[in-house]
C-alpha cells in the first residue's frame, strides 16, 4: 500500500431488505429504478460503460457525477467510479476521484443485506466525505431506496 492509499477513507453502509437479492439488484441496475432513489442517469451494467449522475449544480460543483463501471456480477456485486467537480476542471483530472462499490448478500430469512463502500477520499476532501458520508447513511437516503425495492413486488 503507498502514502496516498493509506491516507484515503471510505464509507461503510449497510441497508437490510425483506426482499431477495435480484430485486435489490434491479433498483442497482435500472436506470429508471435508481433515478428514482438517486440521480437522474444513463447507466448500463456493462464493465467499461461510462455513464452520469445528473442533478442541481452547487457552489464548486457542476452537479454531474461522471462514472465508469468497474464490476458488474449480478445479483452480488457492482462497482463504478465517481468523479466530480466544477466543469471546467474534469477535463484536467476529476476534483473528486473515488469508488463506489455495492455488495449483496442472501439472508437465511430470503432478504438482502446491502454494502455500499464510497471509497477514496483524500485528506483534502474531507467536507464532501462528510456531506456523502450523511448522505449515504441517511434516513432519506434508506428510505428511498426502500421505497423503490418495496415497488418491485
């Protein structure tokens, strides 16, 4: 591991569904399904794909997330980067350049227990591993995704 990896944080969360592990993925994997829960998109669950988040610009900030997917192993793992920062700056290296990954996985009752690790961010980037780390955690957040995997049936 060098200097810059050991300097880096993540967030850790953990959601819990009544629902198996292919209707959680769906909401994961489904354009229409995360903007619903998240951001609008244009998302496909193929390695190499790059896709979007859109939403409202913010001072710093241009309001778009540009990703590119990492891993895609349905039902059990989906991984993609995050990057962000004002527009004019993406051209020259993404002001934030982190990972998120998803890791589902049975429980013994026919649910899901869901892992969302938000991962690498520098030292320098503290007040948005903050803002991300609320976000995440958050009860909106729980919420509307439970929401949408509740809507699948």
């Amino acid at each position: 591991m060098d200097k810059a990896e050991a300097k880096t944080k993540s967030i850790i969360v953990e959601y819990e569904f009544k629902h198996p592990p292919e209707k959680v993925w769906r909401a994961l994997t489904e354009p229409k399904l995360i903007e619903a829960w998240l951001m609008p998109n244009d998302f496909r669950p193929i390695v190499g794909h790059r896709f979007t988040f859109r939403t409202t610009p913010a001072p710093g900030w241009d309001g778009i997330c540009h990703c590119e997917v990492l891993v895609v192993e349905p039902h059990r793992r989906l991984s993609y980067t995050w990057r962000g920062g004002s527009s004019e700056r993406i051209g020259y290296g993404a002001v934030l350049d982190t990972v998120v990954t998803w890791t589902l996985a049975p429980l013994a009752d026919g649910g899901t227990r869901l892992q969302l690790e938000h991962s690498g961010f520098t030292p320098d980037k503290e007040s948005t591993y903050e803002r991300l780390k609320n976000g995440w955690g958050g009860e909106k957040m729980r919420a509307s995704l439970a929401r949408v995997v509740d809507g699948l049936g």
